[in-house]
C-alpha cells in the first residue's frame, strides 16, 4: 500500500485497495521497469520553473521509492519542498 505518512493516508485507505487502482499501480510498476518514460523529471523542473515564475504552485505524484531523487531535482532546480 501507498503511504505518504500524513493526513491523505487516511483519506485514502480505501481508494488504494480499489480494483482500478491495484491495476493501474500494477500497470505503472511494469511500465516504469521497461521503458523510458519521458519527459525526465529534471525537464519537468525546468519547464514548471519558466511557467511558474514566483507565485505558483506544483504537484507532483511520485513513486514513493524514488523520494529522494524527487528532493534532490526539485533542489537541484530552485524549488521548495512543502507539505
């Protein structure tokens, strides 16, 4: 199960043991082990930054196993972690 170990764990509990979700989350795992899936997160940064200016906002849904390079590319270029 996806935890993100705040609020939306419990708001989501149940959606994540949904036949549509175990599927696609299936369907995900599989894709990201063979093939590339592109854009790249660093030309995601890149492209939010320019559209962004200095007054947006940018959501991202991530793996969970992959946090840490999602931390270190956001840092990478110029952006702030928040809850």
């Amino acid at each position: 199960m996806v935890q993100f170990n705040n609020s939306w764990d419990i708001l989501l509990k149940d959606e994540f043991q949904k036949p549509y979700y175990l599927n696609l989350r299936k369907f995900l795992v599989q894709e990201y082990k063979s093939q590339t899936i592109d854009p790249n997160m660093n030309d995601i940064f890149k492209a939010s930054y320019y559209l962004l200016g200095t007054g947006g906002s940018l959501f991202i849904v991530y793996r969970p196993d992959r946090l840490s390079s999602l931390f270190s590319g956001a840092h990478e270029n110029g952006f702030e972690i928040k809850k």
